[in-house]
C-alpha cells in the first residue's frame, strides 16, 4: 500500500483556512458520531441524487431521515460529513499535503471559494453519472480532488514522499507529485468506468473525477495574479 505523507513545497503562508477545514471536517465527525441515529443524520445532510435531480425528497421517507434545509444545499454539508475513522483520516491526510501550496497560490479568501465550488462540481458530477441513485453522499474527497488538480498543473516540480508498506516491509518513496497525481487520476478514471452501471463499490468515482476536473480549471480563475512592473 502507498500512502503520501508530506510534499517538498515549502510553505509561503500559514494555510489558515485549510486548518480550518480540517478541524470543521472533525468537528462535524464527532458530531455525527453523537446522534442517536447516525443512518438518519447521513440521510438528512448527505447528497442524494434523485433529491437533487427531482428537487424534493425521497418518496415515503421517514420523517427523522427528512432533511431541515432545502435539497441543493446538500451539496455543501456533505462534503463536510464521513463515514467513518478511516474514511475521515485519509481524506484529511490529502488536504493537508496538498491545500496549503493551493491556499497560498489563491489567497485565504478566494480559497474559501474555490474548495466549495469544487466540492459541489464533483458532487455535481456523481448526480449527472448517477441520476436515480438512492443513496447518500458523503465526504470531503470531491472538494479535496479539486485541490489535487489544482496542485497537479501549478507544482509540476514538486515532490511527493510515498510510504510503501506490505507486511514487514517498510519503505518511503520520493517521487514527482505530477506523476503520483496523474497515476491517482488515472485509478479514479478506470475504477469509475468499471464500477458504473454495476451493483457499486460505495466509492463516488465520478465525484473525483469532477472535483479534480474543476480544480484544475477552476485555479486558472482562482489564483492570485503576479503584479508585474511597468517600467517607462
């Protein structure tokens, strides 16, 4: 297994809005691991596709799975919500390698803008691919996929610690981030194409696969532009 453990990109500003992401993300968790009906919790604050698609809720749904705020604006809280320890840590991981050089290409503010808009173009994205889907989703990982393409075009010099590990066997890996990203990418992009139209794995493919799309579209807008001096 590999798992990235820190980049070579030094830090230019301390990424204030990713930290506080990151502890909204496990604040929300800890949260959801208090109510009474977790189940409900998910269904009220995840995104399901046919509730967007259709503009109401699911037909014959119980009233504690019922949801407080209007459909569309699940788009955001779930990207706030996970679905387990595991689930939680991973995702976590990914923005705190890789936002910060992000943030400080955008500025804190604009930042704030693109992570949303990134997360609601992939969870977008799951609801055009799967349009009659029932069932919640969850997770900060469209939003974070923004950040990665983002990360993939604007550092293509940067470098990626991997660690690899199989039973004893323990090694760190330092590779280009352009070709880890590219080779996660491309993992997405198959696992999406093989897992669509089947029974479904659990795992919203296309929701990365957008949420990368438009971080690598959306940073062409959302970066801070270079002053240049004139001089006559």
């Amino acid at each position: 297994m590999l798992i990235p453990i820190r980049d070579e990109n030094r830090k230019k500003t301390v990424p204030i809005v990713t930290m506080t992401i990151l502890l909204a993300n496990i604040a929300v968790f800890i949260y959801q691991l208090m109510q009474p009906d977790g189940q409900a919790f998910v269904y009220r604050f995840g995104a399901i596709p046919w509730e967007i698609v259709h503009f109401r809720e699911l037909p014959d749904l119980k009233w504690a799975f019922r949801s407080p705020v209007p459909n569309i604006l699940t788009l955001m809280t779930s990207m706030f919500m996970h679905g387990g320890y595991l689930h939680l840590i991973g995702n976590m991981l990914y923005l705190w390698i890789f936002a910060d050089n992000v943030e400080a290409l955008t500025g804190h503010v604009r930042f704030i803008w693109f992570y949303l808009l990134c997360g609601i173009a992939a969870a977008m994205t799951h609801v055009i691919f799967s349009p009659d889907s029932m069932v919640p989703m969850i997770g900060a990982s469209g939003a974070i996929s923004g950040v990665l393409g983002a990360y993939f075009i604007r550092f293509p010099k940067a470098k990626v610690h991997l660690l690899f590990f199989f039973f004893i066997i323990i090694r760190v890996f330092r590779v280009p981030a352009p070709l880890m990203l590219g080779i996660w990418f491309l993992m997405q992009l198959l696992s999406g194409m093989a897992d669509h139209g089947q029974t479904g794995s659990g795992i919203a493919w296309f929701a990365h696969i957008g949420g990368f799309v438009a971080g690598v579209i959306f940073i062409l807008f959302f970066e801070k532009r270079r002053k240049v001096l004139k001089l006559s």
